[in-house]
C-alpha cells in the first residue's frame, strides 16, 4: 500500500514538473548542470529514467533473470548510433529538446555510453561462444604458454602430437582434452585463464600449488573457467555498468575491446586469488566448491571488491 501511494506521488510529482518546465523528465536530467558532462550519478539517472519510460518501450529489450526472477530492461542492442536513438526519443516525446544544445548534447553523450556497455555484453558473449580452434595457432600458443609457466620443469607428454595428454589433469582439466573444458566459456575462458597465468606468475603457481593439498583439491583450470563465467553473467546484468562506463565514449571499435578486455582481465585475475583464498579459510572440499563460489561472490568483501572497480 504505501509503495504504491509513493509511485503515485512521485507520478503527480513528474506531471507538476512537466507542467512547470515544459521538459519531459528525461530532458530536465540533460538539462542539469553538472560539473563533468561525463559524471556517472547524472548518467545513471539518465539510464534509470529510460529503462523504466513505458513511452519508450519501443527502444528497449527484456531479458529474464532466472536468479532473480526479475525482468532486466535495458536499451536495445540492435542500436548502435546514438542519433538514431535520440531521433526515435524525439518522434515519441515530440516536445522534448527542441532548443536546448547543452541537453541534446548530454543526451546523445548518454545514449552512446548506453550503446557500449551493449557492446561490451555482445562483445564477451561473442568470445563466449567462439570455440576453441586447434588450427588455430594462437589458441594452441595460449594453452601451450599456460603450461610452460605453470608446469616450467615437467614436458608435457602428448599422445597425438597436437593436444591430447593425461598431463593436462595436473593443472586442473577435466580429462585428455582441454579443449571439453572450454565448450561452455569458449576462447573467451582459456583468454582469461592465459592472461592470468602470464601476468600473475607467481600468484597462479601458489594457487596451483595449494589447490592440489590432499582434501582441499580442485581443478585450478575449471575454476578459473567457472570465474569467467560468473563474470559474463555480471556484466550480462549490468552489474558491472559504471566500471564500463569510465571508458571513453568515443573510441573506435579496436581500442574500446582492448581496453574493456584489460577491465574485464584485471577483474578476473584478483578475484581468482580471492576466491582461492575464502576457498582455503572455509575448509573447501571439490564437493562444496560451487556453493563455496556462489557464497564467496555474494560475500560483503566480494561486492566491496567488485564495487572497487567501479
């Protein structure tokens, strides 16, 4: 009762500013004077105030949040020109940013941030769904490099002279072929995997080391894998929104993927560590493992580290 007395308050609220200013709510959050034209808190109005315009639901898509039980609502990823959005903003709300430069401005400014965080998803969707490619050079290269640091005294032993080893089960593979590991996080989880080995030499090799101490064991490589994908599930709700945003709207297609694959690396790689080490302080078992993943991400000190980011 008193939640719906408040949304029909703030309904009547909206209408008398309307009515006041002649902006719709969108245009009057444009029209703020900000410090930085590029301020998160202003965007992130901005983004709250579209997703939830029943007027501009043409614009948006619906997915489903199984965990939730919650439709996310967000700008629709077919759009990638921000003019294009805000000529479709402006044929709904015919007598909205009709003089004011500074808002058109800020909106288009806006829309485009909205544009690549969709590109972001899309992005590591992609990477997601790219399989391994044993002709491939580069992804051979990448499992090769993973071992050689890990493994730096031990040959692996291949039985096809390509990829097939037992070995691959001492750095935390499910079997003979690396390759199965991958099917659900595709290249995207073996990226992950090779760039956290290479850039944390030394935190990789201890994590090995005492992921393999007798009633604690687990696969070092499938939890790595598990990681990327509770990271593309975060980032697929827009959880991760204003780390991305930070990224400079402007950049061509090539740098804005480096660099959100840097973001998005750099956040793998400490919370591997992380979760290895609330693993090891909950007395883990192989059996516990994804309740103890599941608790450790939902842990306070967890959101404090992924809050960090932002």
């Amino acid at each position: 009762m008193f939640s719906w007395l408040l949304t029909l308050l703030w309904g009547l609220i909206k209408y008398i500013l309307h009515i006041l200013t002649g902006k719709s709510e969108l245009e009057r959050i444009c029209s703020s004077h900000q410090p930085h034209i590029n301020d998160y808190s202003s965007f992130k109005e901005f983004e709250t105030c579209l997703i939830n315009s029943k007027q501009l639901s043409s614009i948006l898509e619906e997915s489903y949040d199984k965990e939730t039980k919650t439709n996310l609502k967000y700008l629709n990823k077919k759009f990638i020109d921000s003019d294009e959005v805000f000529g479709k903003i402006k044929q709904i709300k015919k007598d909205s940013f009709k003089t004011n430069e500074h808002s058109i401005k800020k909106c288009k400014i806006y829309i485009k941030y909205m544009i690549n965080i969709n590109q972001t998803i899309q992005y590591f969707y992609e990477l997601s769904n790219t399989k391994f490619d044993i002709e491939n050079g580069k992804d051979l290269n990448m499992l090769f490099d993973i071992w050689k640091v890990l493994k730096p005294k031990t040959e692996i032993k291949l039985e096809d002279n390509l990829i097939i080893s037992n070995d691959w089960k001492e750095i935390g593979f499910q079997g003979k072929d690396p390759r199965t590991d991958f099917r659900g996080m595709g290249i995207l989880g073996l990226m992950n995997l090779h760039y956290f080995v290479m850039n944390y030499q030394k935190e990789a090799k201890q994590v090995l080391e005492e992921s393999d101490l007798g009633d604690q064991w687990y696969p070092f490589a499938i939890c790595g894998i598990n990681i990327t994908g509770t990271l593309v599930d975060l980032i697929s709700k827009y959880y991760l929104n204003e780390t991305f945003y930070k990224i400079d709207c402007e950049l061509d297609i090539e740098h804005h993927r480096q660099v959100i694959t840097n973001i998005f690396q750099n956040i793998y790689a400490k919370l591997f560590v992380k979760l290895h080490d609330y693993y090891i302080e909950q007395n883990g078992t192989v059996m516990k493992f994804n309740t103890i993943k599941d608790n450790f991400f939902k842990s306070p000190s967890t959101q404090q580290l992924l809050a960090s980011f932002k």
